[in-house]
C-alpha cells in the first residue's frame, strides 16, 4: 500500500475546480508592474555567415506579444475575469503599440501613466522556425521612475484597486515598481483586506515587507536564502527563512520540473509539476501568480488556489513564449 507524503497538498475536488473557475468572471485583478512588449522575428536558417561563426537568418514572418505585467493581465483576462493594469510606457512608438494591443484584448489600459522620459521596453528575439531562440536584443529604460510618476501611479491603485478581490505586483526591474510604491500598495491592501501577491526580483527583496504571499522561482529562493534547494526538505526550510528575510506573510517557491513548495498560515507542503511535455517556460510565472490571483479572489483557501496554479503552468509551458490559459482548458485538467 502506497503511503500517502504528508506534506503532499491536498487535492482539489473536481466540483471545488468548476466552483471556482465559475467565480472567475465575477472577480476583479489590479496589475501594478513593468510592461513590455515582445516581438518575435522568426526565419530559416540554411547557412553561417561568412562574417562571423553566426547563423544567418532568413526572415519569415514576425510576432507581437504582452509581456511582463502585460502578460499577467493577459492571463487574468483569458481566465475570464476583469482587470485593471497599472504601469508606466514611454511616448514611444512600441508604447503606442502596446496600449493599443492592451485595449484591444480589454486589458484596462486607463491606468497606464506616460513618460515621455522613458522607453518602453521592448524584447526582440531571433527565433528559428523550430522555435530555437538564437539571439535576443533589449530596448529598455531601467532607472526607477521619478517621484511624479510613482504619484500617478500611487493615484491609480486608488482609483482602481478599491474594488479588487486582489492587487498583483509584477516586478521585473524595469523601474516602475518603487519601495514607495510597494509600501503604498501594501499598506491600501491591508486596510481593505485585498490581498497583495508578488512575483519578485531579488535586488528589490527589501521592497515586499508585509506582502500576502511572495512567488520566487527556485534559483531567486536560493540566492535570496543563500541555500540550496535539492529537496523538499531544502524547500520548506528555504521557504521559512524567506519569509523572515522578505518580511512577508507567505511564499510559494516555483521549482520547475520539481514542482512548488507553498508556506503561509500554517499551511507547508508541496506539489509535483503536472506537465508532460515542456517547449517554453517564458511567462510561465505570469500564468502562476494570475491564477492563484484569480483563484484567492474567487474565494479559494491558499492549497486551492496553487493547485489551480499548478495545473495552469503545465498547460502553459507546453505552448511557445508568452502564452495564456483558458478557463477551459484549466477546467478540462479537473474532469
């Protein structure tokens, strides 16, 4: 007889999965972070160049896509539920885009704040037809936004946020996501009691103090720790001391093929990775922190809602780049 692991999560009732993902449209996400946008130049590659030992690439066609905080929101959206974005672009051509993308998908994009000072940032990559990245170029600026700008944005979590079942900062060290700009969102969470959930960048681990739950990847958990994470064991106990250091109430810690590991109100256990077939884990943490997002705010206890989370990473690092989830398809792995 096989024993059960007790730190095993519970499993999640297929009638509580169709509950909750029901409750999604009613539910409501404010996205605070960095926005990008990703393109994609995809072509052949038959030779090498003579110049250098470079694959020369003959351009087929090219792709747009959210990314960042974007493609939280996308996510959210595509789960089926309503969101708020709030995040700084440059006056810029890419932000033009960009904006315009957000509206056309019903992103909520009013709470996107100009700077005429910045660029937006923009991910190019060079991608073969087997979808085997080969180079990627970055146009960005990254300087943390200007008092001004960190008011506008301060002023929109206000409008926007006060009817949130949760408030996600998306943190991708872009420069909109400020100390100031965190405390303020943790301290309008905590008055309202919404939730604030965190997907980090460790030189800003400092800026997390009183946040609902942080959700590092195994590699940010170990430098954030200054331990290594082979185990279970290593996770709970890596787990326990990034909270301490964070300053934050929970933590789930993303590990890849070796699944999650979720720590908060006294609840520590694990889940193994549900997928099967892996062809980009890009903008797999997005898809993650919307669900569990999505999830709490529909009512879900914590193991609920990363389990939802889990089985939504293995539907989505099976497709290319940053990709979305449905309802559908995350209601199909519970029946």
């Amino acid at each position: 007889m096989t024993v059960r692991d007790p730190r095993l999560l519970p499993p999640l009732a297929p009638d509580d999965a169709r509950r909750l993902i029901a409750a999604f449209p009613a539910t409501k996400v404010v996205i605070v972070g960095d926005l990008m946008l990703d393109q994609f130049l995809f072509g052949h590659v038959h030779r090498i160049s003579p110049e250098a030992p470079v694959p020369v690439i003959e351009f087929d066609h090219e792709q747009h896509r959210l990314g960042g905080a974007a493609n939280v929101a996308h996510n959210v959206r595509a789960l089926g539920a309503r969101v708020d974005l709030i995040g700084v672009v440059g006056k810029d051509i890419v932000g033009d885009r960009l904006v315009a993308d957000l509206r056309a998908r019903d992103l909520g994009a009013a709470g996107i704040v100009t700077d005429p000072s910045r660029r937006t940032t923009l991910k190019v990559r060079l991608v073969t037809m087997r979808n085997q990245q080969v180079a990627r170029v970055d146009y960005e600026t990254d300087q943390e936004i200007t008092e001004a700008v960190e008011d506008a944005l301060m002023a929109q979590v206000m409008a926007r946020a006060a009817d949130a079942g949760v408030i996600v900062i998306s943190d991708y060290l872009k420069g909109a996501v400020t100390r100031r700009l965190v405390a303020h969102i943790v301290a309008f969470g905590q008055e309202r009691a919404i939730p604030v959930l965190v997907d980090p960048k460790i030189p800003h681990i400092d800026y997390y103090t009183g946040a609902t739950l942080v959700t590092p990847n195994s590699h940010e958990a170990e430098t954030t720790t200054h331990m290594r994470i082979k185990s279970h064991d290593d996770a709970q106990r890596a787990a326990q001391v990034f909270k301490q250091r964070a300053r934050c109430d929970g933590v789930l810690i993303t590990r890849g093929e070796h699944g999650m590991w979720l720590s908060i109100d006294g609840v520590d256990g694990y889940l193994p990775a549900t997928a099967r077939e892996v062809s980009d884990v890009t903008g797999a943490g997005d898809t993650v922190i919307a669900t569990l997002a999505l999830a709490l705010a529909a009512g879900a206890q914590a193991s609920q809602a990363v389990r939802l989370a889990n089985e939504a990473a293995g539907i989505v690092v099976a497709k290319f780049g940053p990709a979305t989830v449905s309802a559908g398809e995350l209601m199909q792995k519970f029946e």
